[in-house]
C-alpha cells in the first residue's frame, strides 16, 4: 500500500484546506485510516481517525468541530476538511493506513502553513 498526501499550502487564519490521501496498491488491505500532524519542535499528534467503512471517526479536541475526517473507498481516498483554521494549526500533516495485518503505513506528508 502506498499513500500520497495532496491539498497542503499556505492560507489565512479563518481559511480552509481540503487534505487527500490517496491510496494505492494492495487497497483490499486497508482498514482504519487518518491524520496525525507534526509542528516544527513539536512531537507528532493523532489529529483525526476514521474506521474502515466510514462509519467511525474521532479527533484531538484541538480540531474538534472545526475539522472533518471522511474517505469514499471506491476512490481509495481519505479527507480532511479543515475550516476554521488557526495559525498554531501550521504542520506537515502525514495520513496513514493500517493494514488487515496490523501494520501502519505513511504517506510522504503535505505542508499546511496558516498565516495570521
């Protein structure tokens, strides 16, 4: 399984992005999926989560109600909705899948910049 973040940039406070992650190749394996994000300085945080069917997400309370986790499977891609956003929202923010198996694998990460 391979994974292709897309839909970072550079916009202002109050702004919205659109993330994509897009998946490829043993897609039949995939399960849970989501997002963590990594500040500059700062360690790696669980940003949202979605289950295999959709029908299951969760978020940090950082993002809650500001953001939306979705994935339509018959394109083998996951979202993330961002609105709202606040400068201290500025990350590279990498999706990941886990496998039937129990592996997790990661995408290369998109660059989200919030300007204030």
């Amino acid at each position: 399984v391979q994974l292709v973040e897309s839909g970072g940039g550079l916009v202002q406070a109050g702004g919205s992005l659109r993330l994509s992650c897009a998946a490829s190749g043993s897609t039949f394996s995939i399960s849970d999926m989501g997002w963590y994000r990594q500040a500059s300085g700062k360690q790696r945080e669980l940003v949202a989560g979605i289950t295999s069917s959709g029908g299951g997400t969760n978020y940090a309370d950082s993002v809650r109600g500001r953001f939306a986790i979705s994935r339509d499977n018959s394109k083998n891609t996951m979202y993330l909705q961002m609105n709202s956003l606040k400068p201290e929202d500025t990350a590279v923010y990498y999706c990941y899948a886990y496998k039937i198996t129990g592996q997790r694998v990661w995408g290369q990460g998109t660059q989200v910049t919030v300007s204030s």
